[in-house]
C-alpha cells in the first residue's frame, strides 16, 4: 500500500480527496494530511510518504517551494500538482520539478485517480530500477573484491588506500584476522583445452574462475579459516588466507588441489608463502608464494610447494658432494641395491650435523629427485607425486627425522623409476621430451623429432598423444613458455637473450606470444615477480 500526504489549506478540499482516494480501490492510503507548508515539510522528513500532493497556493510559501525543497534531497518521490490557476509559469516549474501530473481544481475522481495511477507507475519504475542496480552491484562486487586483493598483493596502489576500500566493503569481518598465508596456485595442462570459439573460450574461463572461487571458500571453511581468491591470469589463481596455521594452510592447499582435479579435471601446483602477521607484509608473502609455485618447473607438476623448502635449498644449491650425486645416480638407474647401501653411509654421516645444515642438504636433494620424477617417470610416478615431498619436509622439526623421511622417500622413488624403466615405451616418449626441451632455440618440428626417434611423423603425433595426454604442439608450446618464465626471473638476462632461447627470432613476436599466453608480458611480468 503506498502512502499519500496531501497538503492544501481548505479542509474540505483534503476531506474531499481522502474520500476519493478511499473510493479510488487503488493501492494508496491517505496517510497524513498537511494545512501549510512547514507541517507539509516536518511530515516528509518523520513520515517519508511514498507521494504527495501538493496545492500551489498555501498561506505561508508557495507549493512549488515546498518541491524544490525535496527534490534538493529527494529525486524519486513522485509529486502531484492541485491548483486553481492554470498558469504556464507554473506547469513549467512543476515539469522542472519531475512532477507526475498537473490537476485543476475541481479535479474529477477519474483525473485524480488516472494521476494517482502514474504516481504508482512511477514508483514501481524506480524499484526496478533500484533492483536492477543493486543486482548489478552484486554481480560486479566479486570482480572489485579480487581487483582490491590483486592490488594489495601486487601493490598496485599504496597498501593503506587499498585496506581502507577493503574495511569499508566488509572485506576482512571478525574472522579475517592474522596470521595470514598466500596460496599461488597454477592450473596444469590448461593447453590441452581446445576451445571451438574464442567465446567459448572465454566462458570456460570465467567458469574455470567461478568454480574455483567456491571450492577455495570451501577448502579454507573445511580447515577453519577463510579464504578471498583472485584470478592473476589464465592459468593462475592466488589465494589469502586468514586466521590460518601452518597446518590449516596445508590442508586447504591439499583440499584445493584434490577438488580442482575432480570438478576442474586438470592438475594444479601450490607455492604456501610463510604465515605473516600484519597486512602490509602481504606483497612479501605473495612474492614467496609465486617463487614457491615458480620451482614446479624444476622439480615437478601438481605438487604443493612451501617456499620454506625451496629457500632451505638455496644456500647450498651450488653443488652436491659425491655421495649425494652417487647416490642420485644410482636412483636415476633404478638400483635399489645400491640406493639401499648409500642411504645407510649417508644417514650415519648426516646424524651429527646441524640441524640446519641437515635441512638444506636433504631438501637440496629432494629437490633433485623431483627433477628426475618429472623427466624419467611415466604415469606410474601420479603415487610419488601426491606425496607432496616438499610440504612433509617442511613440517619437519629434527635431524633424525628429516633423515628418516627422505631415505624412505628415496627408496619409494628409485623402485618407481625402475618399474617405470620396464615398461619401456613410456620412456622412449620421455626421451621425446627431453629432445623437445633441448631444442626449444632451434626448429624442433615433428619431422626433426620423427626422424630421431626412428619413426614416422604420423606414427608420433599418434603415439606422443596417446601416451603423454598432449600433441606435440601443445607440449611444446606449455615447454617454450614455463622456460620463458624461469629464464624472464634473471634480472640479467635480456627479453631479446630469453625471446632467442625458446626459439623466437623476433622479440616483438614472442611479446604478444607470451601475453597471449600467460595474460602478461614480459616486461609486466618481471615487474610482478621481480
């Protein structure tokens, strides 16, 4: 029911139109009634009608007075019109003033209800307007929260003005509170997608982001803690985590990662930044987190990766001693024997050092064996690799203990390269890949690649699919660009030096290739990660 105030000076004009109104079987009531313009203006601001009707000549100001004074603060209350003068200077002012209608006294029942229609009219446009607007505004708030989250992250504006936006949307409520972690986290095989139409394209994309959005909110909830995600690029989604202990942050990661390859079907890496206490030292966590994500290329794919683990193994990462390079050998080869009798030399010598020595020794290796994960294994390396080698290890608080778990590791690892070796042909296509990675300056063209591994072009791409999950060309262009982006982290190489190492001759090229790719360029990409 919409509430009606009419205002004019003689009371069996107002008794009059109340009886009207009351006849009219319209969805309006007469709620309050006004003699001048003082009260007319007092019950506007208590009672807040949903129209008015205004008579021109009152005894102490003007009804056209009366409407500018609202519509100084009100644009949408329709205002109706009652007056005995039919002045053109007047129905100007009243147009000026959105009015809904102009009456003359007398006015009929049939004028004064067709007026009171178009009130109603008026109304209810403007709500479906507001709900429109406010549907709108819901729509676009998850997008300006990951914009909000990417500029802190990325310090694409001063922290404090970006936490000040993020405290007035409700960003961080009771629970958002320290420590908080950032999860990097990189889709794997996106390539392998084809996508019929660039549209189609697109709306995978933004279903990709969508779904990834709830399962991340889920994830966290399921750990205790509270999650806000962003879209970084195609293939990348970062992740805050609030009120988030070490553990609660790993599981999450876990969670993620499992759900992204059941609803998503595609692998996913995690970089876990070290826990940081106060918001301005978000930007730091983010750049551990990308690093942390950045070493899949060097160990392995679709593994959680704390960048405590990767920074344990860079004080040492010049060299290993013989022992350690042996024994590497030796789980290369296969040979259980051997990685059986240098294990139990190794631990004994490892026992009395440092814990802290321990620690980037063991990780360093771990590292290593990745590395030969990624290039030798088959499918039968998936067991090895949810592991999560790296993330146990960084739990790990003691000598004996990190000991204890990389020997266990090790001989998970070399009976696996060993099975892996006996099936044979699997391995004649890692052959393959290898070839690949080695020939990313040169033309490496299928026919190259056909006459080395002694077959036909065709038998190969058939093969090369059926076995790795990827064609040639997709392979070789995810190659081309996860190269790119290792080699883009060396501040002394130049665009032109990284450009000509993946097999592009024109910089140019390989700019628009790699945005095209990654949704950066090579310049904005240093400038994130750098």
């Amino acid at each position: 029911m919409y509430r009606l105030l009419i205002v004019d000076d003689e009371y069996h004009i107002r008794e009059g139109l109340r009886l009207m109104v009351a006849e009219s079987g319209l969805s309006v009531e007469v709620s309050d009634m006004a003699e001048d313009g003082a009260t007319a203006l007092r019950l506007y601001t208590e009672r807040r009608p949903d129209m008015i009707l205004l008579d021109i000549n009152l005894p102490d100001m003007s009804g056209l007075d009366i409407a500018k004074t609202i519509r100084e603060k009100d644009q949408q209350t329709p205002l109706l019109f009652l007056t005995g003068y039919e002045s053109m200077t007047y129905i100007r002012q009243a147009v000026s003033l959105q009015a809904v209608d102009y009456l003359l006294k007398p006015v009929t029942s049939e004028d004064f209800e067709a007026a009171l229609r178009r009130a109603e009219d008026r109304i209810a446009q403007w709500r479906r307007s507001e709900e429109e607007a406010i549907h709108r505004h819901r729509s676009l708030e998850p997008l300006y929260r990951e914009h909000l989250l990417l500029d802190l992250l990325q310090q694409r504006r001063p922290a404090a003005e970006v936490v000040q936006e993020m405290d007035g949307l409700g960003f961080f409520g009771e629970t958002s509170r320290p420590p908080y972690t950032v999860l990097c986290c990189e889709l794997e095989e996106a390539s392998q997608q084809v996508a019929s139409a660039p549209n189609e394209s697109q709306s995978s994309a933004n279903k990709s982001t969508h779904v990834f959005a709830e399962l991340a909110w889920e994830a966290a909830a399921a750990a205790g803690t509270k999650a806000h995600g962003a879209a970084v690029s195609r293939d990348r989604r970062v992740v805050l985590l609030a009120a988030a202990s070490c553990r609660a942050a790993e599981q999450t990661a876990r969670q993620i990662r499992q759900a992204v390859q059941e609803r998503l079907s595609q692998g996913m890496s995690i970089g876990i930044s070290r826990p940081v206490q106060r918001m301005e030292q978000l930007p730091e966590a983010y750049e551990e987190a990308v690093q942390a994500v950045e070493h899949r290329g060097w160990v392995s794919y679709s593994q959680i990766i704390p960048f405590e683990s990767i920074q344990a193994a860079e004080p040492n990462s010049s060299h290993l001693l013989e022992k350690e390079l042996l024994m590497i050998t030796e789980i290369r080869a296969g040979n259980d024997a051997a990685v059986h009798a240098i294990l139990q030399e190794w631990s004994g010598q490892l026992a009395g050092l440092p814990v802290n020595q321990v620690k980037m020794i063991v990780t360093q290796l771990v590292l290593f064996v990745m590395r030969i994960v990624q290039s030798d294994a088959s499918e039968g390396q998936t067991s090895i690799q949810q592991q999560d080698p790296l993330l146990e290890l960084s739990r790990l608080r003691h000598g004996p203990e990190m000991i204890d778990y990389v020997s266990r590791y090790f001989v998970r690892v070399g009976r696996q390269v060993r099975e892996s070796r006996e099936k044979g042909i699997p391995r004649k296509f890692q052959r393959a890949k290898e070839w690949i990675r080695e020939h990313l300056q040169e033309d490496g063209g299928l026919n190259r690649l056909a006459a080395y591994m002694n077959m036909s072009p065709k038998y190969l791409s058939a093969r090369f699919k059926q076995v790795t999950g990827e064609s040639f060309a997709e392979y070789q262009t995810r190659v081309r660009f996860e190269r790119a982006r290792e080699l883009l982290l060396d501040p002394n190489r130049k665009v032109a030096e990284v450009a000509e190492a993946v097999g592009f001759a024109d910089t140019n090229y390989f700019s628009i290739a790699f945005k095209k790719h990654t949704g950066l360029t090579p310049t904005e990409f240093r400038k994130t990660f750098l």
